[in-house]
C-alpha cells in the first residue's frame, strides 16, 4: 500500500480529475535589416504537419516551464548554449481554450522576447525546418495559418514586445555603439508599426534622462540633403521617465 504523503487528504485522489497536458510556446521577435522578424518552425510530426508554428512543446514532469520553453526553443532551433543565455523570455499569457489542440487538452504557458543579434536558426527534434520570417500581417509575409493558436499568441506577443520599447531603453541595443536619432527613431517605427514625428520624437529622447548620451566629435552625414546628423550613444538609464508612448492613428507608409 503506497503511503499517503504528508499534506495529502486521505480522500484524495488524483484520478477524480481529467488529466491534461502543459505545454510552453515562444513568441522570439528580433530586427532584421529595419524590418520586424519573428521565429518559426516547420512542424515534423502531426497535428499540422508541414505547417509553420512557433517553437514550443510539452514541459517535462520534472522541469519549470520556463525550463521547457530554452530546451523547446535550443532543440526545435539549433541555438547555442551561449546564445540562449542572453536570452530573457518573459511570460506572455496562458492560453487554455478546451479545443486549442486536437489531441488532447493542453494549457499553454507562452513566452515572448525581443532579442538584438541572433543568428540563423535550423530546424531540429521535431521541426523540420526553422528561420526568421518577417512578421508583417497585412503583407502575408507570416503565414496566414499558423499551427494551433499561434496566430494569437504571435500577435500577442507583437503587442507585448511594443509596450516593453515605451517603458525600457531596448531599443538602443538594435543599433550600432554609435547612432543617430534617425536610426534609433527606425527601431520604433519598425516593432511599433508606425511613423513618427521626427521634431516630437527626437525632443522625447533628449528629455528622457540617461536614455542617450551625445559622442564628442563630427556629425556623421546620413546621405540625405541636410545637415549632418549627430551621434549618440546608449545611456546609463534602463527605464525610461516618463515612458515614450506608442502614437495611435499613424501607420508606417
């Protein structure tokens, strides 16, 4: 007779309750030649073989979920140890609709991130294939059908990502040690999909302390017929005061 462990009512039994399985998916955007590029996989193995998904898969009976989405995200991906510790995923959203798989019932615990620098991928465990595609709805340039309810938890994570830019100073690792306001002004219009003023946007940067700081020297020339543009460098701040916020109504051309 198995004993019943402490803490444990004696009337307790576990096979009263519908098993159901976890799983952990990842929305990893990054920037790719001033356009905003998400991860996906070729799924190997049905449901939805051969259709794009974003990495993920079941956690293991001994592992956290946050344990699951690196092993998920370094299998499915071909991403090195070294480069998945810089990585920080923060949870996005639990995702639990009773159909959300065919299989069986699955509750989703989602990731998302949004990372300067990574390499390409390639596909492994049950993925077939792995790349950076550029994520640009209206374009069809992520597939229109994702696998499961990845579609949602994608543009989920699209908002998530474009929050974290009004609130931390992220955007300055997507641009060179030494940049422009131009260039640091393309990061957000890329993940934000939007234009921005110029003039507002360039008087918010400068007021926002510790956000950049100027680099002693020339003006670099930016190939337009203006004056030259001065230089900057990422600041000491790591939260922006107060936070530059994302302009409604103004889309990117």
């Amino acid at each position: 007779m198995t004993p019943q462990r402490p803490g444990v009512p004696e009337n307790y039994d576990p096979a009263d309750f519908v098993p159901f399985a976890v799983t952990v998916d990842l929305a990893v955007f990054t920037v790719r030649e001033n356009r905003l590029h998400v991860l996906l996989v070729e799924r190997g193995e049905e449901p939805y073989r051969g259709r794009w998904a974003l990495p993920g898969g079941f956690v293991r009976p001994r592992e956290s979920a946050e344990e699951a989405a690196r092993r998920e995200l370094a299998e499915e991906t071909g991403l090195s140890a070294d480069t998945l510790a810089g990585l920080r995923p923060e949870q996005l959203c639990t995702y639990s609709d009773p159909d959300r798989d065919p299989r069986m019932r699955v509750v989703s615990v989602a990731y998302t991130a949004l990372v300067p620098d990574l390499p390409e991928p390639r596909g492994g465990g049950d993925a077939v294939r792995a790349r950076w595609t550029r994520y640009a709805p209206h374009e069809n340039d992520v597939p229109g059908r994702l696998a499961f309810d990845h579609g949602l938890i994608l543009a989920d994570g699209r908002r998530r990502i474009g929050a974290k830019l009004e609130y931390t100073c992220l955007a300055t690792a997507f641009c060179p040690p030494e940049f422009t306001l131009g260039e640091l002004r393309q990061v957000y219009e890329t993940v934000w999909g939007v234009a921005l003023d110029p003039p507002n946007f360039r008087r918010k940067v400068l007021t926002s302390p510790g956000f950049v700081e100027p680099v002693e020297g020339p003006p670099r020339r930016t190939g337009g017929r203006g004056k030259p543009a001065a230089l900057y460098r990422a600041g000491t701040a790591t939260a922006l005061h107060p936070p530059l916020l994302r302009p409604e109504g103004r889309t990117t051309p």
